[in-house]
C-alpha cells in the first residue's frame, strides 16, 4: 500500500512540475514591483508604494517576501482609509502599513508548510505565521503562494496586515 501511494505520488509530481516550472519562472528577470504591476490585482498596492516612495526600495537587490494584498483585500478596509492613506501628509502611516508586509529573505511556502513562527517584518514588527492548515500571515489567508520575482517572491494575501500600534 505504501509503495503504490509513492508511485502516486511520483506520478503527480512528474505530471504537476512543468505547470509548476513554469510557474515559478513567470518572475524572470522582472523585480516585485513589476511582477506586480503586470498581474492585474495589485493596482492598490501599486499605487501605495509609488505614494510612500516605496517602488525602487523592492525594485532593489532584495531579496524580499512580500505578503501582498490584492485589490480586493484593500476594498475591504473601512471606506476612505486608502484614500487617506494614499495622501501625503499619511506617507508614514502608509509606509509603516507597506513594510509590515515585507519580510528580508526569500521565503517559500514549503518553508512555512506545517509551522507555526514569527518573523519580523521590514517595519520591525513580529508577524505571526500559521502553516499547519493553508498559510495564514497575520489575519489574512494566502490564496496564491510563490508568485517569482527576481529578487524575491510575492505571496497573495486576502487581507490588509495593520502593523501592532
């Protein structure tokens, strides 16, 4: 029995990698921000880290893992709190909210897989990290995992991580 679920297994392993190479290539020689532009769900984000000065920050050496909201998770925020936040005089309050979602190094989600840990973010703040059933990062689910960027990699949240006051 044992041995027929490792063929199984092996099986699924050798149909699923080309989709997965592919996958994982879809970063090529394009930075964070870029990938995340070109994706199409990232508009928010985008136009928060162009506000808070953030863009060649994660265009940079890197590497970074980035737990990015999609639009989506940023509409479900109390109306008006994005505008104001995107607003000059809130660069810092933006600035510490974006690098809350940035952790230093380039981590995949095999390596969250089954733990449970606390990272620290870019902002300075431990992030809370639950890999035993999906990927939770904070209050937010991981709906898309190691999205490859060159100097890094993106993970897809459904929710805006507020940073501890």
């Amino acid at each position: 029995m044992r041995t027929l679920k490792l063929i199984a297994a092996a099986a699924a392993l050798a149909i699923a990698a080309p989709a997965l190479a592919d996958h994982h290539a879809m970063g090529g020689g394009k930075s964070i921000p870029v990938v995340a532009t070109e994706a199409g769900q990232f508009g928010t984000l985008v136009a928060a880290l162009k506000a808070a000065g953030l863009v060649d920050t994660l265009a940079g050496k890197g590497p970074f893992t980035v737990f990015a909201p999609t639009d989506a998770a940023f509409a479900k925020l109390p109306a008006g709190t994005v505008e104001g936040l995107l607003k000059p005089e809130n660069k810092a309050a933006l600035t510490r909210i974006l690098t809350y979602h940035v952790v230093p190094g380039k981590t995949m989600s095999s390596a969250l897989a089954g733990k449970t840990l606390s990272v620290k973010t870019v902002e300075g703040s431990s992030l809370a990290v639950d890999g035993r059933s999906g990927v939770k990062v904070g209050n937010a689910s991981v709906v898309a995992a190691d999205v490859a960027a060159s100097n890094g990699v993106i993970h897809v949240i459904d929710a805006v991580l507020m940073p501890p006051k």
